[in-house]
C-alpha cells in the first residue's frame, strides 16, 4: 500500500483534513487487524512511519474509546469494501510471516475473498481443523470453503469437498448440496486420493447411492497400497456388517486380508479397533465383543471420524444383550452431541436408545426416543439409517396397540436401496410384526421370510442378530400351524446351542411350550420367564409369566394363576404394553371361578368396594378394563384430570398401587365385559 501524499499547504483547513484522512487509515487498519493490533504492525501494514502512527492513535485515544469491538465494527462497515478486502490479504500476509497461529491469519484470507498466497491452502485447512475440533462449524465452512476456491490441485480439491461434506452431514445430511455435488464430480472423474475414498464411500452408502459407491469401491480395489490402513480395515469390516452386497460384488477387495504394515503403528487408531470389533462380531462369542466394544468406547472421543465405530461398538453391546451398558452410553453420546450442537449424531444416538428401550421391554420411552430420532433433521435427509428408527417406532406402537399410527410409519418415504443393507432387516421384522397384530399373517410371513432370506443370502444368518425364525414361529402359530411352528422355533435354539446364551431362546422356548404337551410347557414356560428377566426384557417377561399363568389356570391351579397373570400385568402395564395388557385381563377367569373372598389388598381397607363414589366405580370399572385416560374421559364426558383425581382417591380406598390391580379386586363379570367392549 502506497504512502499517502502529504497536504499541498500547511492551512489549517489542509492540516484538518490531513489528521481526518491519518485518522480514517489507521482506524481501519487497528480495526482490521484487531486484537493482533499494535502501532508497528500498523505502520507496516499502511506502509507509513511509525513515529506518525503512535501520533494518530494518541489522538484517536483522546475521541474514542476505540479498544471496544463495536468500534472497529462500525468502522468496518463504513470502509468500502475493495479497500477493506486489500486491508485483509495484506494483513493475512504480514501475519503469516510474523508466526501469527493459522486461525488469525486464516480469518484474514476468509475476509479478504481471494488467497492467492503460495502458502494460504495449508493456512486455511490447518485453521479448518482447528475450528472442527473446537466444535465451531460455521468457521470451519468458510475456511475450506476459501481453500478450496485457491487450490488448483484436483486431489486437494476433492479432499477439502469430502471434508466439507463431512461437516454439512454432521447438521443437515443432504444429497442436493453443492457440496455433495462436487463430491460425485471428483469420483466420477477418478480425483479422489485413494486414501480419502473410504470416507467417500461411507457418505454414498448412508444416502443409498450405491452405484456411485460401486464406482468408488472399484477404484479402491484397483489401485491397493503397499500397506494397509486402519481406515480400509475398518471399511472392509463395516461393509461386511452394514452393506454385505458389495462384498459379493468386489470379492477381490474382499478375498484376502489386507498386507499389514512394516511397523505397526495404529495399535491405537479408532478405526483399528473398529475393524477388530466388527470382524470379531461373526467369529467371536458375544461376551468377548461385550469386552472390545467398551474398550473402543472408553478409548475413542466423538468426532465426525469416530462416530462409525463409536456406533458400531453400541450395536454390540445391544446385540450382545448388555443393554444397560448400551442406554448408558446411549445417553452419554448423545449428551455429547447435544453440546457441541450435532443433529445428525443427536439423530443416530437417540435412534440406537430406542432400539436400545424396545429389547429393554420399555415401551414408551422407545417410542418417544425413535420420534427423537426422526425429527432432529428432516426424516428425508436421514438416509438409510432411517429404517433404524422407523423399525424400532413401528414395533413398538404396535406392542402399544397403536396400529393405525405403525401404519403411518410404514408409509413413510424409504430408499429402495435399504434393502440392501441391515438397516432393513429390523425394518422387514417390524414390518411383520404390524401385519401378525392386525390380522395378516400370511403378509406377516412374506415379511419375516424376506427377511431371512437377505440374511442367507448375505451370508449374516446369526440369531442374535434378527431372530427371524421365532417371528416366523409365531405367524404359524398364529395360523394354527403347530408342526412348522415347532420346526423354526428348534432351529433357532439349535443355531443358539443353547437358549440361555442370548434372550432371543427364551421367546423360542415360550413358542415351543405352545405346540408341547402341558407338562412340557411347565418346564419350557418357567426356563423362559428365567432367560427373559436375565434378559432384562420386560415385555417378553410379562408375556412368559402371563402364559405360565394360563398354563397354571388349565391345570385348575387358579390362586397360582391370579399371581402370575397379576405379576405379567403389572409389568405389562409399567412397560406400555397395552396390547399384551388387554390380553391378560381379558384372560381372567369369570365370575363363576373366582373366588368368594376378596384378595387380601381389598380385605385390609374396612369397606373396600362400599366406599367408593358411584362416579368413582365408573372410572374404576374402565380402567380395570385396560381404558386409557383419555377414553375414559371421551367415554364419561368428563375431563383426564377429573379421571385422574378419581383414580387417585380409587387407589386409596381399595388399598392398590397401580391401575392392572384393579381387574382383580373389582367383581366385573361377563355384562361388565360387554359394556366395555361396546366403549
């Protein structure tokens, strides 16, 4: 920047306008360079004396607190725009070479719109880095934005486009971004380092791009290193679990382990744990992959490289039946990205603690954490993944006996390409889960057998992992079909080895009791109530002790039937099974065997029955029939706090805790079932 030209005359009226003019040239560049500012980087930056620079900021002192921000803001605004861009670059140059950290000297090439400087890229990508790893994504944006506008290397470019997708899924996954874009111009063109392809191919398989993903892969599998690395490890491995048809479709990428390195080095990569897990997961047993998952999870940090193996170590736990653990870090994660302000990670941790909820048995707080899921960013951004949370909403509505809104669900936009991954595995089964509760077994079938057949097929026919061969049990069942019943069920205990090594046996015990003579079913029913509450799966609790019950009630055992069809009940009820809830009420023996006295909750409170109001009885009598709130409130014309307060009272004089145990301290007989049923 040229010096500026001294006044003509020494008039008052030129001295005036010269101090004006020092004034506005040294205010800018102070504003410019900021909090960096001192009166030597001024002078050399406006290319004037320093002696004449400490004069004018003296004076500037005397009218203007001018160390305020909004100061330098408001004298930004008013210098015009070329001026104020040339003031940047030049201030990123004096910057740079005076040492300055590359985010200072970064934000002056960002605001100068052009970084022509030999060294600028490397500038930009190191500040980029810097800003991802405070979590601040907006800098991080315009800084590889302003690199990738520099560069001329086509490499580099596709480097900086994947690293900028990388950042745009981690807010809001899209296909139609410029971003995105550039990624599929750079892999179609072959300009992707063979070193960043395996990221590339990640965010072409979450948007179920699989023939841009197809092109990608072969590129990776025609030009193999010399040495392995953790990443192409840990792509192997992960495409193997979530994508298996590529595996068939690029078998020399597949056929042989990759060459290790020299020397080792990644003993302690994510993604060399990553890899070990996931190979691990079809050859190891499930309480070994309990112990490497939590390792990889207490080892790693969430970051965008992270995530997919942080996922992969929860989905072991899961399937390994350490559900406690997985919820546990479930929360934590997403805890974690709720901080650092990550939709798209809030997203896939609140889905993996609604599958996490469903095998838990908790009904309601699966529901709520899939809708969660759906909603942190538009559902058709998601992907894929969505089938995760859509599965785990479906099934779980329709074990509340909300089928009309698990139908809603299932009408929702997927990818066609979800069945060629896992995430339509659990989509298929609650799919088939829908279809059994509301009357299609023979689409039930269709479901489950699909299902099956993909995992054959993908060479991922593991128990654990879809129990397939139990909800095809059950559409049999369902269909009076005993004998094919009783095949599916022993083969999926068979392939187990045995049936406590996972939860899954218990449900192939409780279908086996079903197609056994009553003596057999004794034993099978209470093995099954065993595994399922070592299991922690309360759903699948209350439904073996509800069938013991039943079986204990065909025997004539009616007092031990009334415990245990209680006991299902109540947990039934706790969980929000409604469906399995309205079954085992309505399984109760009838007036004609009950018995004459009273159960002994109902003998402690003098009274009982007398006690309560006529309007009271009325709520009572519905809710022991399984009403909801609401429908009691529809039904009595009355508000849902008027029934609650009604409740409330009814628990007290009856000498209850909960609403299940109404069914069996109030004489409903056969009219009262009616009555209910028409309600």
């Amino acid at each position: 920047m040229c010096q500026p030209v001294p006044p003509h005359s020494d008039t008052p009226a030129h001295r005036d306008h010269w101090a004006d003019f020092a004034k506005s040239r040294v205010g800018q560049a102070m504003a410019v360079l900021g909090t960096a500012s001192t009166a030597g980087l001024v002078a050399e930056l406006l290319e004037v004396d320093e002696a004449a620079v400490r004069a004018v900021v003296r004076q500037l002192a005397e009218t203007a607190r001018f160390e305020h921000p909004e100061v330098g803001e408001r004298i930004l605004r008013n210098t015009p725009d070329q001026v104020r861009q040339k003031l940047h670059g030049r201030a990123a140059e004096l910057l740079h070479h005076r040492g300055f950290p590359a985010s200072t000297v970064a934000d002056h090439l960002v605001d100068a719109g052009a970084a022509g400087y030999p060294w600028a890229v490397d500038v930009l990508r190191t500040a980029a880095e810097d800003a991802i790893t405070n979590d601040q994504i907006e800098p991080a944006v315009d800084r590889l934005e302003s690199a990738y506008r520099a560069t001329r290397d086509a490499g580099e470019r596709a480097t900086i486009a994947i690293r900028l997708v990388c950042l745009e899924w981690r807010i809001n996954p899209s296909t139609r971004s410029r971003q995105f874009t550039r990624l599929k111009a750079a892999l179609r063109t072959g300009r992707v380092p063979y070193h960043e392809l395996p990221a590339a191919i990640m965010y072409l398989l979450w948007h179920g791009q699989v023939q841009q993903a197809d092109h990608a892969l072969g590129q990776l599998n025609s030009g193999e290193p010399d040495e392995a690395t953790p990443e192409i490890d840990f792509l192997r491995a992960w495409l193997r679990y979530s994508y298996p048809p590529h595996v068939q479709r690029h078998p020399r990428l597949f056929a042989a382990p990759a060459r290790p390195p020299k020397v080792r080095t990644d003993q302690h990569s994510p993604h060399r744990h990553g890899a070990d897990l996931l190979t691990g997961l079809f050859t190891h047993p499930l309480d070994e992959i309990d112990t490497l998952a939590q390792r990889l999870l207490t080892s790693h940090r969430l970051t965008s490289t992270t995530i997919e193996t942080l996922v992969a170590a929860v989905h072991c736990l899961i399937y390994s039946n350490r559900l406690d653990t997985a919820a546990a870090w479930c929360e934590s994660l997403l805890a974690e990205a709720d901080a650092r302000r990550a939709p798209t990670w809030q997203s896939i941790f609140a889905g993996l603690r609604a599958e996490t909820m469903l095998r838990k048995g908790n009904i309601r707080d699966a529901t709520s954490d899939a809708a969660l899921a759906l909603n942190y960013v538009p559902a058709e951004h998601l992907g894929l993944w969505i089938g995760t949370p859509i599965a785990t909403m479906v099934h779980a509505l329709t074990i509340a006996g909300r089928h009309a809104e698990a139908a809603t669900q299932l009408e929702r936009a997927v990818p066609r390409t979800i069945f060629e991954s896992r995430f339509g595995l659990p989509y298929l089964q609650a799919q088939g889960h829908h279809h059994l509760a509301v009357g299609r077994a023979d689409e039930a079938l269709r479901s489950f057998r699909r299902c099956g057949y993909l995992m054959d097929r993908w060479n991922m026919d593991f128990p654990w992992l879809v129990p397939w061969r139990n909800d095809i049990a059950a559409a049999h069942l369902t269909l009076g079909e005993h004998r094919q019943a009783q095949e599916f069920a022993t083969r999926h205990l068979e392939l187990l080895g045995t049936a406590d090594r996972h939860r899954s046996g218990g449900v192939a015990l409780r279908l086996l009791a079903t197609t056994s003579d009553r003596y057999q079913a004794f034993r099978l029913l209470r093995e099954s109530a065993a595994i399922a509450r070592t299991g922690g799966d309360d759903v699948e609790l209350a439904t073996a002790l509800g069938e013991l019950g039943k079986a204990h009630r065909s025997v004539g055992d009616h007092e031990r039937s009334r415990t245990l069809i209680r006991d299902a009940a109540r947990i039934a009820e706790t969980c929000g099974a409604e469906v399995l809830l309205r079954d085992l009420l309505d399984g109760k023996p009838q007036t004609a065997t009950q018995p004459t006295q009273p159960m002994p909750a109902l003998r402690r409170i003098p009274g009982g029955l007398a006690t309560l109001s006529p309007a009271e009885r009325r709520v009572a009598e519905l809710a022991a029939r399984g009403k909801a709130n609401r429908e009691i409130a529809d039904k009595l014309a009355i508000t849902t706090s008027t029934v609650e307060q009604h409740l409330t009272r009814v628990y007290r004089k009856l000498g209850v805790a909960r609403r299940s145990e109404l069914y069996f301290v109030l004489p409903i007989g056969p009219a009262d079932t009616a009555v209910s049923a028409t309600g």
